[in-house]
C-alpha cells in the first residue's frame, strides 16, 4: 500500500500535480526556512541537495534565482530544477568552482545516503568550499539514532562552518518534534 501511494506521488508529481508532505519539518523547511532565504538580495546561487516528488513544487520559490539541485538517483532528477544534476553530493567539486554558492539546504540526507564519517566529510568539505566567503549552510536531520550514523562534532569539515543566529529562528540550532520524529535545522 504504502509503494503504490509512493508510485502515484511520482506519477502524479510528473504530470505537475503539486503534492507536499504534511510533516511538521517541511512545513517548517516550505513556510519559514525558504521564504526567509528567498526574501534576501543576497542570495542568488542556490543548490538544494536530494529531491523526489515532494520536492518538485520547490522550483516555484526559488523562480527568481539561479537554483540548483543535485541527487544521485536518476528516476528523480523530474523532481528537481532545470539546473540538476545525477551524482553524489561527494562529487560536488566536479560541477562548481569555490566561492560559486550563497545557500547550500541539504535537508535529509544525513542519515540517508551520507551515511558514513567519511562520506560526510567528504560532502561537507565540498559544500564549504563551493560556498562563497559569506555563504550559508543549511544541514536538516533527524535526531533518531538509527538515522545518526555518526555524531555530527565528529565530523571535522562540517566543524569548519561557523554556527549561523541570523536565522529564521534567531538561533542556530531549531528543533521540529512532532509524534513521528525530532527533526533539526542546523544554520551555519
């Protein structure tokens, strides 16, 4: 039951049926993370990091910008931007020089496809390096030790970001808890 919803959400995203998950932490990610950002001048450059179909209206508020997307499943690039790309975000590095980004979101994908130390390492040292000087990085993840596979202080490239209050939050750390996870926005 549940994979033949999940084929009718891709189908239906396909045919440019808007369909958004109902969580609390998109909620959180559609109306206050993303329309904070997109309100600022200064952020241009764009790249948001995993898509599916829940993803596929994403397009739509970042019309204004120069917005990319990247995930390494090629079923999904339909759920990305005209600007996508079909590869890891360990391969950053091959798509863009330093200093090419103003706002990296990588929502969901910590604990579900950068699932070792050295592929976080690997992935946050090329989001830092293909931020510009000022840039910002978003790291949203569930705080659920099954999707933890490592300690985040353990990580030495994401301890090179500096912690970011000027948030939609005015903090730099925000918790989403609902009765189905603990989801957290990290703002550096």
């Amino acid at each position: 039951r549940r994979r033949m919803r999940r084929t009718l959400c891709h189908i239906g995203a396909r045919l440019g049926i808007e369909i958004r998950l109902k969580s609390m932490q998109r909620k959180v990610l559609e109306q206050s993370i993303i329309p904070f950002y997109v309100s600022r001048n200064d952020m241009k450059k764009i790249l948001f990091v995993g898509v599916d179909y829940y993803t596929n209206h994403y397009r739509k508020f970042f019309k204004d910008k120069e917005y990319w997307t990247i995930e390494p499943d090629p079923w999904k690039k339909y759920f990305g931007s005209k600007n996508h790309i079909i590869d890891k975000l360990e391969n950053l590095h091959l798509y863009f020089q330093h200093d090419y980004f103003d706002l990296i979101i990588c929502n969901g994908v910590f604990g579900y496809g950068l699932n070792t130390k050295e592929q976080c390492e690997i992935a946050f040292r090329n989001c830092y390096d293909c931020l510009r000087e000022a840039g910002e990085f978003i790291l949203g993840w569930d705080d659920i030790p099954k999707y933890r596979p490592v300690s985040l202080e353990e990580i030495e490239n994401l301890a090179r970001f500096r912690h970011q209050s000027l948030s939609p939050f005015s903090t730099w750390r925000y918790l989403v808890a609902d009765s189905q996870t603990r989801h957290i926005y990290d703002f550096y």
